[in-house]
C-alpha cells in the first residue's frame, strides 16, 4: 500500500467519513509518530483486544519500531491491509 493508501486506511477506522474530509486534511500516520500515536490511542480505548494484537504483533517490540512499521501493523490488525 502506499502512504496515502495507509493514511486514508486509518484515518477511516479513526472515525473520518469519506464524504466529510478533503485528503490533505488526513493525517499522515506513516510518518508522523504523533499522528501515529493517536491512532494506536484510538485503537486502545475501542478493542483492548484488538490492542493486545497490535502490540504483540512487533517482532523487536513497539518501541523499537519506524512509524510506518506501526502504520502497516495497525492495519493488519483491523484486517485492512492490502499486499
């Protein structure tokens, strides 16, 4: 997927609707760590299960990894990866 791909992706399972955002507005989760970090946050308070997937899914550990890395995993654990 691309940057963009992945920033809409999230942005998506944050709550943003498709018909009320222009896409420069999104933010951008691949490379932003703030950015990111609202997310994984958004994603906590949702599923703590779903949480507990994300955070066991980094093989060096989440803090050990690049913004896109959490990005991509983020997606793959709400099943929204695309190869």
């Amino acid at each position: 997927m691309t940057d963009e791909q992945i920033n809409i992706a999230i942005a998506e399972s944050c709550g943003w609707e498709k018909e009320f955002y222009d896409y420069a507005d999104i933010p951008d989760y691949c490379n932003d760590h703030n950015a990111m970090l609202e997310a994984e946050n958004f994603l906590m308070k949702i599923d703590e299960l779903s949480w507990d997937d994300y955070y066991c899914s980094f093989e060096k550990g989440l803090y050990s990894s690049t913004t896109r890395q959490r990005a991509e995993n983020y997606l793959k654990v709400f099943g929204k990866w695309k190869e």
